[in-house]
C-alpha cells in the first residue's frame, strides 16, 4: 500500500473538510473526533464536492441535497443518497497527514 503525503496535521482546522487531488482522484481530508479520515470528494448520489459541507458526529454532509456519509466507512444514512463513496486508509507520521487511494474494506 502506498501513502502519499496531502497536507501537515496542523493545516486541517477540526470539523474543517480540506479538499485535495491525489493522482487525479478528489479526496476530501477531515480532523473530527481526534481522529483524521480521507473519503473520496464527490457525493454519490450528485457530482458535488462534499468538502464544501458541514461534518457533525463523524459525517460529512452533502451541501446541496442534505445526502450524509460516515467518515470510517462511506456509506450514506440519509437520502437521497443511497450508494457509498470510497473511503481511503489515513497513516499520520509525525506532522504529516498521508493517504493510501486504496480502499479500506
């Protein structure tokens, strides 16, 4: 599995999503509950950035239909949204914030 650096640690603001570009895939970044998560940036259910929503309670919120997705497994809890998006492996070392774009299980 190969991690690639996308930010340092100290550049994601809590409950913040930062959007970020790894080998041409948009991944959405987010520092919520002491931990950090990487899902994949378009919602499922419309070709929107989820990076633009509000994240509560490990969910990140589709700003134009209201769709939520769990940070840990991508899957969705509220409609219209009914398929998952990826979610990415997160490895923190140091300062650093790396992500694998192979998809956890």
């Amino acid at each position: 599995m190969t991690f690639v650096r996308v930010c340092g640690l100290g550049e994601l603001e809590e409950d913040t999503p930062k959007r970020v570009e790894l080998d041409g895939t948009p991944v959405s970044v987010v520092r919520t509950e002491g931990e950090v998560f990487a899902i994949n940036d378009i919602c499922s259910h419309a070709n929107v950035s989820l990076s633009e929503g509000e994240v509560d309670d490990c969910h990140i919120e589709c700003w134009l239909h209201g769709s939520r997705f769990d940070l840990r497994s991508g899957k969705p809890d509220a409609l219209p949204a009914t398929r998952p998006v990826p979610v990415y492996p997160v490895k923190i070392e140091g300062d650093d914030v790396l992500v694998s774009l192979t998809q956890e299980s």
